[in-house]
C-alpha cells in the first residue's frame, strides 16, 4: 500500500484502529518476559558485613539478585547507620532463621556524649543538650544497672507496632510516640576505649529485642549529660562470627567469578544448618530420611539408639533433612528440607 492510498484515520473502524496499540501491549509483555530475571534454588547463609547507609531489606535485595535465588531473608535488623554482621538466607535455609533471631548478639559502639537526640542516633535532631562529661568511673559504676534482665524502652524511631502501624512511621508524621517497656537481657557490658571527653566506646552481648541505641540514651540520662550513639558495629549473631564476614564488593567479585567458572559458589555459602549449632544433629537411614521427608514418623530401633527428648536436626550423608522433635522412641519431622539445586558448603573455620 502507498501513501496515497492509506485509510484516513477518521475513517478507519474501531477494531483496526486499536490493532496498533495492542502490538504494541504485546511488544512490551515479550520484553518484560524476555528480561525477567532467571531464579534459582540457592540454599545457605551468607554472613554480610553490612555497609553504613544501607538498610538491610537493600542488602538482602542485593545479596538475593547476586545469587539470583529465589527466596531470602535476614535474621535481625540493622540499621541504616550500623555496620558489620546481617546473616542472610537463602532458600530452605530461611526455614532456621528464628533459631538465629532468638541468638545474643555482640556490639560496639561509640556513645556521644552531651546530646541526646529525638532517633537515639546521630541521624536525629537534638532535643537536650548538657555541658557535663562523665569520667570513666562514673560509666562503669552504672554497668550492674544495665546488665542482666532489665527493663527497656525501645526508641520511638523503633520498628515495635502501635495498633498496628510501625513507631518510625507515627514519629516520623509527627505523632506523640509512647511505648511500654519490655524485659531485655544484657549479658556483658564493657567500657572499651575513651577517646575524648565527648566519646566513649563500648562492648556489649544482648539478648533478643534490645536497642543498643536506647542502652546510650539511658546510660546518658543516668549519668545526667546525655548520650545518643554516634556509631555502632554489630559484630556477631549467634553462630553466625566476625571472621565469616563477606562485603558486598568481595561478593560481587565471587559471583562474576563464579560465572566465569573460576570459583564455586557455594565456597560463599555457609551450610544451611549452621544456624542449629545448639540443636544435637541425628543421622538417620536414607530409608528413614525419605519417610520423613514425606512428612511420616520414624521410629527410633535399637540398643545404641540415643535416648533423649527435644529437638534435633536430621542428617543423612552429611546432608540435612529434616528439623524433628525426637518423643517417645520416635521421631517426629516438623520443618522438612529440600536441598536440591545450590548449597552451602563454605568452612566455618576458615570463613570467607
């Protein structure tokens, strides 16, 4: 057909008319199927050492399209201004990740004194001000009030819901945030390193559910200069250690490795069942394995088999199977794993 004699669009019927935007629907559905990203099952934990500026759902997101893995998780919240250890899962081992939430974890930290502000960090505004300094005497006097099993009020720039809607999101509309306080445990606390007058530094191993930041603002109002934290380091979660610390850059690196068939990736996994260190393991027949992987109990046979009642994590060959209570004689399989695709195999002793 020439110019000349193309149907003027007035004229054109409604069904020809829409002919052209429909290709061009259909166009885009093929290039959104063509550049969707390829998934795979990737099963472990990836111990990040966390950047400051980054949250952590940034740093799963990077860590989940890194491996191109199907599912992820992490096992505690860090905060934007914090650094260092934010255990990642992925695939089957998100499955463990309450064993590791419920670990102690260890921090250090920076307290600035003589500001206390609105976030108990040093992103917030300044809401109390003091020209007091305390001396380091004065610090670990306070350390029998704030170890052991305390009471603590979480910050208002806090993830705890209130009817429903994050604190964070109320405080940052300009809402009163009032929370209650709740028992923490605080297992150690150390006075590290004084710098300056104006800071000090400090370790600490706490339970589930503490605020570091809120520790430094209560030391601060104790010792009646004030404190917020300026910054802070998590440096282990559970059984998750310092030395397995992995940077996103040097992650990077291994995936294109890995890609270029120079590297194993899973040499950047730890196993899935590192998160059940406390847990007894169980070996098990491949017999009973598959039994209890169609969800059925096994019976525990014989003189040598282990008298004993709680959980356990099953094997079979060294591979994980099964999360089971062991009751009466029998084994009773309550979180089944499917290990199939990319595990984690990376040693503990020698990290990353």
């Amino acid at each position: 057909m020439t110019d000349s004699e193309q149907i003027p669009l007035s004229s054109t019927p409604q069904n020809l008319r829409s002919e052209e935007p429909q290709e061009k629907n259909l166009e885009k559905g093929e290039r959104k199927q063509q550049f969707k990203r390829e998934k795979h099952d990737v099963h472990g934990w990836v111990v990040l050492d966390k950047p400051q500026g980054m949250t952590s759902t940034h740093a799963v997101g990077a860590v989940k399209r890194l491996f191109k893995a199907k599912r992820a998780g992490h096992a505690g919240t860090l905060d934007p201004l914090a650094s260092g250890c934010l255990p990642i899962a992925l695939g089957e081992a998100t499955k463990t990740v309450p064993f590791v939430m419920d670990s102690r974890k260890i921090y250090r930290f920076t307290v600035r004194w003589g500001q206390e502000r609105d976030t108990d960090d040093a992103d917030g505004r300044t809401t109390a001000t003091s020209d007091q300094r305390p001396t380091s005497t004065a610090i670990e006097s306070l350390f029998p009030c704030f170890t052991g099993t305390i009471a603590q009020v979480p910050p208002c720039y806090s993830a705890v819901k209130i009817e429903g809607e994050r604190a964070y999101d109320l405080a940052r509309d300009g809402a009163s945030v009032t929370l209650q306080a709740r028992q923490v445990d605080i297992h150690r606390l150390e006075l590290v390193n004084v710098p300056d007058p104006d800071h000090s530094e400090f370790t600490a191993e706490c339970g589930k559910g503490t605020y570091v930041r809120a520790l430094a603002r209560d030391m601060g109002r104790a010792l009646g200069c004030y404190g917020h934290i300026e910054a802070l380091r998590r440096e282990s979660v559970g059984p998750f250690a310092e030395n397995e610390l992995i940077s996103l850059e040097q992650l990077t690196s291994m995936c294109h490795r890995a890609a270029a068939g120079e590297v194993d990736l899973a040499e950047a996994l730890l196993p899935v069942e590192t998160a059940l260190d406390d847990i007894p393991a169980l070996a098990v027949s491949r017999a009973d394995a598959a039994r209890l992987q169609r969800g059925q109990t096994v019976l525990l046979r014989g003189r040598d088999a282990p008298i004993f009642h709680g959980m356990v994590y099953v094997t079979v060959s060294g591979q994980l199977v099964a999360l089971s209570e062991v009751d009466r004689g029998e084994i009773v399989p309550k979180r089944v794993f499917n290990l199939a695709g990319l595990h984690g195999r990376a040693s503990r002793k020698e990290g990353f």
